[in-house]
C-alpha cells in the first residue's frame, strides 16, 4: 500500500501472489483507502507464467525466494519485466534468524548477487529489514 500511495495516479502497481486470499485481503485495504492504481495477479512461486508483459520500474520481491525450490526460473522472469534503471529489492529471511523457514530454504545473499548481476542488476547495498529479515537492493544498469 505504501508504495501505491506514493506514486499516486501518475503510476501503477501489479500486486502478485499465489494465494487469492492475500490478494483479497490487499484489494479490500485499498478500497477502503480509496486506492485505484492496483492491479492483482495470481502467480504460481516457481514463477512459471508471470501474468504481467511490461517493463516496470521497481520489483519488490518479498519473502518468496525462500519458498521457492529453484530460484533459476525466477531470474529469467524479473529479467523480462525490467528495463535500465529498474530496481529490485529482495527481502527474504536471514540465515541467522531464530524463526522462519528451514535454513537450507533460506537465501544465500552472494548466490543472490551473482545471480541477478547474471541479468544486468548491480547490487548497490544491504538494506535493514529488521530482526528476521535481509534485504538486497540492485539496479539495473545494462
């Protein structure tokens, strides 16, 4: 919501999930706060069909790469949605957090880096995401 709120009517979100009810519970909050820039998607975690065809500014990748057993397939999808100057932020578990996944499901912060550089996204620094959480921000450059 955030995010819808600050680029206004001059922008649009697509919010993307694999469960209707998390889109439901998205679409009722913004229609409570009179939010019309939203478009909702299903969208399987292993990422086969992406449901959005157009280059976008910003991907917000929140808590899912660690849900999803192959991370290859995601890279190729976040690849054809971005355009030079796109940014991508990537908050998932820490390795060292108390709660969460099992750690073989958690992220490995340097696989990550090499693998959206493997797409033209630079990494540019490590964001604070709190207690649990890691956060990584790129841009893409190429």
């Amino acid at each position: 919501m955030p995010i819808a709120k600050i680029i206004g009517k001059k922008g649009h979100v697509f919010v993307l999930d694999a469960k209707k009810e998390n889109l439901s519970i998205i679409k009722k909050r913004a229609e409570r706060e009179g939010l019309e820039n939203l478009s909702y998607y299903i969208a399987p975690y292993e990422c086969t069909e992406m449901p959005v065809n157009t280059k976008v500014d910003l991907i917000l990748c929140s808590n899912v790469l660690s849900i999803i057993k192959d991370t290859n397939n995601v890279f190729p999808k976040i690849k054809k949605l971005s355009k030079k100057g796109t940014k991508l932020v990537i908050i998932d578990w820490k390795q060292a957090a108390d709660i969460g996944p099992k750690k073989k499901d958690r992220i490995n912060e340097e696989d990550i880096i090499l693998k959206a550089g493997k797409i033209g996204f630079n990494f540019k620094k490590l964001l604070s995401a709190g207690p649990y959480h890691t956060g990584l921000y790129f841009v893409k450059e190429k």
